[in-house]
C-alpha cells in the first residue's frame, strides 16, 4: 500500500510539529498539578515532576526519531513494533492505540471541557454533551479533507500557543509576593513521585504524534525527528512556564485534587474575569488536542485495515480514512459517557509507558541487527536506555501503589493476544 491514499506527502516540518505541540498540549497539563500536588505535598516536587517528565518525553522523542528516519511510514507503533520485533507486538500495539492511545484521551479531553466549562462540581445538565459537540466537530473537520483540517489545525494550534504566552507573562507580573501558605511536608517519597511521573507521562503523550502520519510528511528523513524534538522541546517550556504560573497562583488547599487548577489559579491572580478567560483558553487548548487525536489515531487503523489486522471496511480511501475517523469518534463519545477523568488519567499514562518502552526496544533490537551506520541513535544507549527504563520504573510503582489502573491497562493488554490469533488464524 502506499503510505497514505492519496500516495503524496503533503505535511511539511510546521504542520507536523504542530500536530506534536496540537496533541501534547491538552486535558494533561491544566488538569494533572492538582492530583499531583495533593500527593506530593509540595509545589517544588510537582515543578521537578514536570522537568523530569519533559527530559523523559525529550529521550522518547530523539528514539522515536531515529525510528522514524529508518521506517519513515504511517502507523506508529504499531508499524515500528510489527517492524522490528513481531507482528503481534505491533497488534498490541495498534490495539493499545485504539483504545488507550486515542479513544481514552480524546475522552479526557472532553471530560476537562467539563471540568473547565462547567466546573468540576456542577449538578446542572449532563455537560458530556459539551464534550460530544466537540468531539463531533474534530470528526467533521479530519474526516472529509486533509488539506482544510490541516490548515484549521495549525491555525487553531498558534493562536493557543499566542494565548498560553500572553497568561504566562500576565501571571508573572501578578503573582502574590508573599509566601501564600507552607507547601507540605519537606520529605521527598519516592513511590509518590514515581506515580506522579505516570500521571505527567499522560499530559506528555503526544511527543510521537507525527509518527502517526509518517507517511503523509514530506522529505521524512529531515522533518520527521525535527519535528518531534521541535514539538517536544516547545511544550516542556510551555509546561513549565504554566505551571509555575498555576502552582504559585493560589494556596495548596485551594488546588490540592482539584481538576481545573488553571481556573482557580486564575481567579487568586486576576478575579473572575481572568478565570473566564483562562477557561476560554483552555477549553481551545483541549479542542486542538481532541482535533490532533482524531487526525492522527485513524491512521493507525487504517494501516491496520491495509494489512489485514483490522476490518478492511476501515482502511485507507479518498483523501482521509473518514470511515476510520468515524470508528474514532464513536468509541471516544461512548468512552465520555461512561468514565471519570482522575482513574481515566492514570489508565492511560500506565498503558501507553509500556506501549512507548517496547517501541523503544525494538528500537535498540534493530540497531542490533543492522548496525549503527544504518540506523544511527542520538546518544546510544544512554538515552534510549534511560527511556525504557524509566518508563519501566515508573509503571512498576503503579502497580504497587495504584494497582486498579495498572490491572485495568495490563488487561488491555492481554486482551489483543487472543483477538490477534483469532484474526491471523481467520485470514489464513
């Protein structure tokens, strides 16, 4: 099959690190400081999870570009892991894109909507249907043309990256000067820190989106890893910024376990002007990250379809996958309707860290087999080596300390292992 329908490349290096900084900045980063403050304590240890999450998604993004210079295809991980240890592995992985890659945080971006929208303790009307118009619209705007969903992307992402600079700076000149209130504890725990990384690794994903649609970027060999580091290097910043600005903004009892801390935090700094903006801001941010996963998670089923892994009815045809894009846009809504954000945010950043670790070996299995020449590495094996095992790491802890989420995700995962067989033993 050729790499996408249309069999030209037509995304250049801004549209494809849009669509990186378009998936990365969504539900994730205005929603995961208030649960990780309420374990951790302190603002200092939530800010360093930030940094660490970034250097981690940094390393992901450098292997993942070495990936994708030597497979410079559509489907992600799933290509990459059917490529370079077994067609099984890269099943699990397209089937963990399906529902825990794509279907899920398109959800919980919806559910953030509501949280920001609507407040996360309103009693009015079901807001999910907030989230459904959005997730409707994505739909509509990826599933018929790729030219003019593009464009709208890349417009969409600059005006939030406009926006997210505008608060920052308007937040720094109005921070309060005295101390608002002790942090928490002074004691460092490890364990704590470690299932905080997995919720930020949440609010991270996304540094491999261009991956998704390899196929569809022009001169890959160049833009692809550019891209990805662009993207990724550009979002930590903004991360940080914002977060210094949210967790220095109000008291820690104000936003400990709260979901909408970008709006509590606005309200301590500017009132409740500031706060309706902010969730403006917000609700565009988380619009942008719902259109950048419906755009890109169709392009793995439908390469899917094209191998004979995935019902053929979903494959590649006309401009875009729009019957893929529909698949999407149905499991995401029903997902919304049936789940809370806080258990949805751990679920997903488990799940994908093993899901990105084993792409990342079979990243150090092909340098194996075929030498650096053929497929260089930045900074081998340190790098790589250090992604997979902090990726590990961390979900081990996830296990031990939140196991329901952990189970929830290992069972996703052993749930392709049967389905797969089924569908090889089928077509054979």
């Amino acid at each position: 099959m050729s790499d996408r329908p249309g069999g030209t490349r037509r995304l250049g290096l801004v549209s494809a690190a849009a669509l990186v900084v378009g998936n990365m900045i969504g539900v994730g980063v205005f929603t995961t400081s208030g649960y990780a403050l309420a374990d951790l304590g302190r603002r200092e240890w939530v800010l360093l999870a930030w940094l660490v999450g970034g250097l981690i998604a940094t390393c992901g993004a450098l292997s993942y570009g070495a990936l994708a210079r030597r497979i410079p295809e559509s489907g992600g991980e799933y290509t990459f892991l059917s490529r370079t240890i077994h067609p099984l592995a890269g099943f699990l992985a397209g089937w963990i894109s399906l529902v825990a890659g794509f279907t899920a945080p398109i959800a919980a971006a919806a559910l953030g909507l509501q949280a920001y929208l609507m407040g996360s303790g309103d009693d009015g009307a079901r807001p999910e249907w907030l989230g459904t118009g959005a997730i409707l619209a994505a739909g509509l705007m990826h599933g018929l043309r790729l030219r003019e969903g593009v464009v709208l992307q890349n417009l969409a992402v600059g005006l939030k990256l406009l926006a997210i600079a505008v608060l920052v700076v308007f937040a720094a000149g109005r921070l309060p000067t005295q101390d608002l209130e002790p942090s928490g504890p002074g004691s460092f725990e490890l364990g704590a820190f470690a299932v905080t990384l997995v919720w930020i690794s949440f609010a991270y994903s996304g540094w491999n989106a261009a991956v998704y649609v390899a196929g569809e970027v022009r001169d890959p060999d160049r833009n692809l890893h550019r891209s990805l580091l662009l993207g990724t290097l550009l979002v930590t910043l903004v991360y940080l910024a914002l977060n210094a600005a949210f967790l220095y903004g109000a008291p820690v009892s104000a936003l400990a376990g709260k979901a909408e801390v970008g709006a509590i935090a606005a309200e301590a700094i500017g009132g409740p002007r500031l706060r309706q903006a902010v969730s403006v801001l917000v609700a565009l941010a988380l619009f942008t990250s719902i259109s950048a996963m419906v755009m890109a998670g169709p392009r793995v089923y439908a390469r899917m379809a094209a191998d004979g892994l995935f019902p053929s009815i979903f494959g590649p045809g006309g401009d875009v996958p729009g019957r893929a894009v529909a698949l999407q846009v149905g499991l995401a809504i029903l997902l919304l309707w049936n789940t809370d954000l806080a258990k949805l945010i751990g679920y997903i950043g488990f799940t994908l860290s093993l899901s990105a670790a084993a792409c990342v070996t079979g990243l150090i299995a092909i340098r194996f087999r075929e030498g650096p020449e053929r497929v260089p590495v930045p900074g081998y094996p340190w790098i790589p080596g250090f992604f997979v095992f902090v990726s590990l790491g961390t979900a081990g802890f996830m296990i031990v300390r939140q196991p329901w989420e952990a189970i929830i995700g290992l069972l996703t995962v052993a749930a392709g292992v049967p389905l797969y067989f089924a569908i090889v033993s089928r077509r054979s």
